[in-house]
C-alpha cells in the first residue's frame, strides 16, 4: 500500500509540471487596444453610370471622340448622345426628357431652358465658335463658284429650316449679302430653295446624294464631309455661331456632368474640336 501511494504521489507531481503556464500579464500599452481582424476583402466595382448628353447635329463627330475619350479615363461611365437640331433637343428637354448635358448651336435655345428653369442661369459657357460656307456636290453640276451664284435661276438649295440654328444663320447671312449682290439677293437664293430640313447633318446628306447643287453649312460639316466642294463666304458676310454648354438643374449626375464640361474646355477637348472644324471661342 506504501508503494501504491508513494506511486500515486510521484504521478500527481508530474502532472502538475506539465501543466500550461499562466500567461504573462501585457505591459505594452498599444497590445490592450483589440485588434480587429477583417473576415472579408471587399472587390466590388464601381457601379456604373450612364451620362447623357443632348448636342447639336453638328457635334455629331467631335462628341463621339470626345465621349470615346471621357469613357476611356472613366472606366465605370457610359456616354449617351442624343444629336438633333439645337431646338427640337430644347424642345425634347421641355417635354421631360432625361439629359444631363445640353450643348447647344446658338444661344437661343439655350436662353430657354433657362427662362423654363430647366438650367441654371449662369450655369452656361460659350465653348466653341463656327462659321457657315456653302457646299456643293463633287461634280458642282450648277457650276457655281461663288456665293452670288446662288442666285442663278434653276439652281437647287437646300437648307436647314428657319428655326434650325444653322438655317437662322443662313438668313442671316443673306441678308449680309444683300449689301453687296444686290437688295433682291436674299429673294431669289431663297426661291431656289427645295427643301428645308430638320438639321445641319440632313443638309449635308441631300447634297451628299446630289439632290441639291447648293447647301449652306457649318465649316465643321464641311471639314466632316471632304468628298464636297466647298465656297467660302467672305467674312464680313458670314455670320459668326456661338455653341454654348451647361449641365441640366436636375441632372441625378451632377459630377458627371460638370466633368464632362470641363473635358470639353480642356485643352484636349478644344484640340478634337478644332480637329472637326470647330474654332475657339472668343
């Protein structure tokens, strides 16, 4: 019994030894902060947006460069164009359509939206210049060569409508030369109109498929359609257009927006306009 118990007794301090130690009190005065572990990492991609834009017809190609390039360096962004004749987007936009960029052919339409309340005044600037010219088919089978010779009896014009920009600009123009081709000028260019179209682009196609000797354009569509030919108009006859640019008042993309603008002022933006035709303003 002695033996068992002195047994037991060698056994009870064994374990006892192999027993864990109790943990060192900590003393550094960071480790009493708990440190907080994260369970997961989050990967999830900026949600994508989409910023739509309403821009004259004759943006048509510098917008699209330019929208190609705002998407490149902002890859969770889509941009929408929708490209019409300055008053039917103002129009468009009246009646409740969704934009959050409106750029504009003339000042007017743009005045409108403001008195409307559908952009904010002061909010716009004047980002480019353009000038008109007209165009002629490749063959020039009226065989004009100067801006009187729109006058000739059985040439065939076409022109944008009176309320399109271009085709107020064209008027305009018009009665420029009144002073220097004689008081009925204007009277018999406009006799030998055939059609007046929507926009500036519709114009550009007309003469495109030789249903026009004549059009007066934009010398940003002339620049987008080279296989024409072109006749300058003089510059103290011609009539200076001014596009101005602002964000919608209710845009949801407000960012987005004023972003866009800027690209478009920026230097790169101004070198695609010009690029397309377009002079700086001034």
């Amino acid at each position: 019994m002695k033996r068992v118990a002195s047994l037991m007794l060698l056994l009870i301090i064994l374990l006892a030894g192999c027993s864990p130690a109790s943990p060192a009190p900590i003393t550094d005065s960071a480790a009493e902060e708990p440190i907080s572990v994260p369970t997961t990492i989050s990967t999830t991609a900026p949600e994508p947006r989409t910023l739509t834009v309403f821009a004259a017809a004759s943006l048509t190609n510098a917008f699209t460069e330019i929208g190609d390039n705002f998407e490149a360096e902002n890859s969770d962004v889509t941009v929408a164009f929708n490209f019409a004749g300055s008053q039917a987007l103002r129009t468009q936009i009246e009646e409740g359509a969704p934009a959050d960029v409106f750029a504009s052919a003339n000042i007017k339409e743009m005045d409108a939206l403001i008195a409307g309340g559908f952009i904010t005044e002061g909010a716009t600037q004047i980002f480019l210049n353009n000038e008109l010219v007209v165009i002629l088919p490749a063959d020039n089978p009226a065989e004009l060569d100067s801006p009187d010779d729109l006058a000739n009896s059985g040439v065939k014009i076409v022109f944008a409508a009176e309320e399109v920009p271009v085709g107020n600009y064209a008027r305009q123009a018009l009665d420029l030369m009144n002073g220097s081709f004689g008081a009925d000028f204007k009277d018999k260019v406009l006799a030998n109109v055939v059609s007046n179209e929507d926009n500036v682009k519709q114009v550009v196609a007309k003469v495109q498929l030789g249903e026009a000797d004549a059009g007066i354009v934009y010398t940003s569509d002339a620049v987008s359609a080279p296989e024409l030919k072109t006749i300058e108009i003089p510059v103290e006859l011609n009539v200076i257009a001014k596009y101005p640019i602002a964000p919608l008042a209710e845009s949801t993309n407000a960012d987005l927006a004023q972003a866009f603008i800027a690209y478009v002022i920026s230097d790169d933006g101004q070198a695609i306009l010009q690029k397309w035709g377009f002079a700086p303003a001034q």
